[in-house]
C-alpha cells in the first residue's frame, strides 16, 4: 500500500457502512490526484452470473451526466443518417463506415446500429467484441431510433453489466461535481438496479455498495438506506 492510499484510508472507517451523502464527501475528500477523478459505484449482487435469467444487465440515464460527451459513431443508411447526424453522432455512415472499422478505425466509444445494419456488422465479432463495442439490443444500441439513442448516450446513458463474480462497475460522475450532483447519479443507478432483480434471486440481493473514486479508497455505503 503506498503511503499517498495508507493516508487517505485513516479518513475511512473500512468496516462502516456509510450513508449516501457521507460517503460522497468521503470520496471526494478522497480524491487528491492531479486529475478530475472518475466516481465510480461496484454493487456486489446476490445472483449467479452463470444462469441466463440472472444476468442483470441494462442502460440508465444519469440525470447529472459524466462530465464528458461520449465520442458515438452511428451504422445505418438512408434517412437515419441524417437523424443520427442532427442528433449529433460524431461518426456516421453505412457499409463504407463497416468497412474502415473492419480496417481498424475505432475512434468511438459507443456504436449504435439499426438492426438492418447487424449482419454486416455481427462479422466484425473479433474486432468490437474484445473492446466492448459491438452493438446489442440488451444495452439499447441497437435500435431504429438513432436519434433518441444518441441524445440520451451524449447526455450520459450508461451500461451496467453484472461480471463473473457478480458485481457491476459503473461510473457516476467525477470528483469535481457537486455533491448534490454525484448522489443524484447514485441513486438513478441504485433505484434501476433495485427494479432489476431477477425473480430466480433468492436471499440477499445486494450484497454490497461501494463508492471510490479513480485514485481513491472504497467507502462502504449502507445498504438498507432509500436510495
């Protein structure tokens, strides 16, 4: 443990479990690196990410944003070009943009496609599957309205996506927000994660709730708060 963690732990009580916005203050008391560090929430579920009807996965739109617009390349044709363009996609195109990402252009960070554009698509598997960019209809990004999608992903929609070891990362914000800003982030991912229990879950669903920032330690958050 470096000594600039070890300093900043004697800040935290690692067996409390904190109330939202005590534990905002934490981590942004926390967050002393030379950068604006991201906020990140882990929620540790009660479910087995082997089974299929277990799999917690979805989209949701942080009412604060992320403090950055996300770079959003669009692949379809015809009139909904122009409605990706309008909506302000930063890439747009049909089969040529297939055709430069089979090249190695991945100046993106989110694809979205309409369906009819999926079958060109689905045989670049190798090349956006490894970064996490092939379009899905469980994630929202594969879709007929091109335009919704890229406001809502300019304005800070999210994936969330349970891992092997049944925990879900996602970005909240960053450490320069106000806290009022960060806890409002929390509490829209807490309230879909909430609604997305699968039926099959028995026990203990949330296992528990951790706020940290890039650089910062984890601060436990208590789960039987209102989020």
């Amino acid at each position: 443990m470096g000594k600039r963690i070890a300093g900043l732990i004697k800040d935290v009580d690692l067996a409390k479990r904190y109330l939202l916005d005590e534990a905002v203050a934490l981590v942004k008391k926390c967050a002393t690196a030379k950068f604006d560090e991201t906020v990140e929430l882990h929620v540790r579920l009660g479910v087995d990410p082997k089974q299929a009807e277990q799999q917690v996965r979805g989209t949701v739109g942080l009412p604060n944003g992320l403090g950055k617009s996300k770079k959003v390349a669009v692949v379809t044709q015809g009139e909904k070009q122009k409605d990706a363009t309008a909506a302000g996609a930063d890439v747009v195109g049909g089969a040529e943009l297939v055709e430069q990402i089979a090249k190695g252009f991945l100046d993106f960070e989110v694809l979205v496609a309409t369906p009819d554009m999926m079958r060109e698509l689905s045989k670049l598997g190798k090349v956006l599957g490894p970064k996490g960019l092939m379009p899905n209809p469980k994630s929202g990004t594969v879709t007929m309205d091109v335009a919704k999608t890229v406001k809502e992903l300019k304005a800070g929609r999210v994936e969330y996506k349970v891992d092997d070891y049944g925990i879900i990362h996602v970005p909240v914000g960053k450490a320069s927000f106000a806290p009022p800003a960060i806890a409002g982030n929390v509490k829209a991912v807490m309230e879909v994660l909430i609604k997305a229990k699968p039926s099959s879950s028995k026990g203990i669903y949330l296992m528990s709730v951790t706020l940290s920032s890039t650089m910062g330690p984890g601060v436990g958050l208590d789960t039987s708060q209102k989020f």
